[in-house]
C-alpha cells in the first residue's frame, strides 16, 4: 500500500494549483503569529486533508498557510501534531514526505522548550545543532518506499551546518542573541521531573521539549536540509522555583516569538 504522503501532497497540489512552495516552516507552541506576514495566502485546514492528523492542543492553529514570505514561496505549518496526542510518529513523517513530495527543499522548524544549561535563561532563542532522540519510538520504522528515501538514513548533518552558519551571521548582524545547544525530545505529555532534568543534563542536553524529532529525522531522510531554533519558555524541573505550565510555555513563546519572527524572515530573505 503507498504511504499517505502520496494523498496528501495530491490534495495539496489541488489546492495550491501552480503555486509550488520551496520552503517549509513548522511553526511550534505559541508561535504561530509568525505565518501572519506572508503575503497572498492560501489557508487550508488540516481539517481538509483527508486522513490528515489533527492538531489538538491549544496553541497551535492546525493549518497550512502558503503564499511569499520575504519573496520566497513558503508553507507554513500554523501548529503541529505530537506524538503525546496519539499521533504515531509514522504519522508525522508522512507530513515531511509530503513535503518531499511537494518539491520542498528546505525545513525551517521551531519549537518551545526548557533549558537545561544556566547560560540558556527563560526567554531565549536557541538554535539546534543536534538532538538526543529519547522519545523511545522512530518516525522511520516500517517498510521503506525507496523512493522517498534509504533505510539507513545518516543524521551526522541533520542541522544543516551552512544553514546554521547563515541564521549565527544573520542574528548577528540584525543583533538578536541567539544561542546554540542540543535538543533533547522526550514523548511528554507530563514535563520531566527533577532526576529527569539532571539525567539530561549529564547527556549533554541544554534543552528539552516534547516535539521536532520525528520531523528532523525524517527530513533528514528526505534529503530536506532543516534549520532549527528552541524558544525557551522556561528552566528544566528543579532548576527554577516555580512548577512547569502549558500556560507559561504559551506566554514566554508567544513574547520571544517577535524575536524568532523576525529571525527567520531576514534568514528566508538569504536563502
Ligand atoms: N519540558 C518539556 N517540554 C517543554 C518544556 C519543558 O520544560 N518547556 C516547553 N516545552
């Protein structure tokens, strides 16, 4: 049986007509404001697609918006699926094959996360350099379509590093802070208790979230070179005073989402 990839990016492409997207972006908690600017959209619901997941959680919009950001032809994700509500992580690998299939050659994905590291404060933009994959599951298990990619895929440059090198240059130039670090994914849906957080930090985490690894992994796979940044919305369990909340993730993402907004459509701009 084909994946579904091969229906989703057929009811996109109908919907799109001859606007053919090259960039795609996956916008995390509380950070959907930054699909606002593009120009002459198109809006389709996930709701639309058939067989499509379905975004649940409160943040995230669950829509594609296409249309010409910075005059670069985007698609933009306004919130996306998890695998703490159930979704499979195959599930969320056919969005990125989707995208594949829709010609997409670059990944901009972002995503609310903790920091582990006393350097990387609350309300930080941080840019990934690589991930720990601790969600106990893979995108990429099951039979391999060859045509999409190869079953031993390699992740040694999942981040792409010339990617990476434009978004440090370009921060510095426009001077917003951004740091860099690993991500590390856990499944969620509870955030990390204390021993947790220090087990992390001990692997050479420097934030964790609940998100953006099943994607990586399969763009990776795609051959989608990707760019990712963490927003901090908070310090790690037992690393700050007060408890952890989707409510103050949501506050912190949506105040340092101007930032990260602005970040990525002077990258978009270059690439
Ligand atoms: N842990 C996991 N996911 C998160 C966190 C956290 O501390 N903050 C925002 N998303």
């Amino acid at each position: 049986m084909k994946e579904l990839c091969y229906s989703y990016s057929e009811q996109i492409k109908s919907k799109l007509g001859d606007f053919a997207p090259e960039i795609a972006v996956i916008l995390g908690s509380g950070l959907g404001d930054i699909a606002n600017n593009i120009q002459n959209p198109t809006v389709i619901s996930y709701a639309d697609i058939n067989n499509f997941p379905q975004s649940t959680v409160s943040g995230h919009q669950g829509r594609f918006i296409a249309g010409i950001l910075q005059g670069k032809k985007v698609l933009c994700m306004q919130g996306r699926v998890h695998l703490y509500e159930g979704h499979t992580p195959q599930i969320i690998s056919q969005i990125i094959k989707t995208f594949k299939l829709l010609g997409i050659k670059k990944l901009i994905v972002t995503n609310a996360a903790g920091s582990l590291n006393p350097k990387i404060a609350a309300g930080s933009l941080m840019l990934i350099t690589d991930h720990i994959n601790f969600s106990f599951n893979n995108p990429l298990i099951g039979a391999n379509d060859d045509n999409l990619g190869p079953r031993f895929p390699d992740l040694s440059n999942a981040y792409d590093k010339k990617l990476r090198q434009l978004a440090v240059t370009t921060a510095k130039e426009a001077g917003i802070e951004l740091k860099q670090g690993v991500y590390l994914m856990v499944s969620g849906p509870n955030f990390e208790t204390a021993a947790e957080v220090r087990a992390f930090g001990i692997l050479g985490t420097d934030a964790v979230g609940m998100s953006t690894v099943p994607e990586v992994i399969t763009a990776a796979y795609c051959g989608i070179k990707v760019l990712g940044f963490s927003v901090i919305t908070n310090l790690g369990t037992g690393l700050q005073e007060q408890s952890q909340s989707h409510g103050e993730t949501l506050a912190m993402a949506e105040k340092a989402s101007q930032n990260l907004g602005q970040l990525i459509n002077l990258i978009i701009e270059r690439l």
